[in-house]
C-alpha cells in the first residue's frame, strides 16, 4: 500500500488479481483475515508512479485529477 493517507499504508499484500471494475483499475488481495478485498490500483505499487508526484520529488503526494475530484465530491456534500 503506498497510498500516503490510507490506514494500510506501508504493508505489504500478494497480488491476487489486477482488473478493471468500477469504473477504475483495481486490485485484489487477501487480508489477514482471508477475506479478498480490492482496492484502486494507484494506491499500490501495482502502477508506475504518477508523473507528477515525481517530478515534485516529494513535496506533493496529490495530482490534479485527484484534486479535482476531491473538490467535486466536498462541493456535493454540502
């Protein structure tokens, strides 16, 4: 999990499956308690990192499109 804010960061999980549902790229993985979970791919390693992220060499863990969207769903939440 490289995700920089989810609760699993830093873990480490065997890859049982890399497919595209719900609308995104997903992972799939078995957690301790042997139940198959799934989660966007690009919280993992299973991707490249974004372009982004590395040419801010650290400084910024969030892209634009994230951005965006996170600022779409706060503005529908209110």
């Amino acid at each position: 999990m490289t995700h920089p804010f989810h609760p699993l960061w830093g873990r480490e999980y065997d890859l049982i499956d890399y497919r595209h549902f719900w609308s995104e790229d997903r992972v799939v993985y078995v957690d301790e308690t042997g139940q198959a979970r799934s989660l966007p791919a690009r919280w993992t390693s299973a991707v490249a990192e974004d372009p982004a992220v590395v040419v801010s060499a650290g400084r910024s863990h969030f892209r634009v499109a994230d951005l965006l969207e996170l600022a779409k769903l706060v503005r529908g939440a209110v």
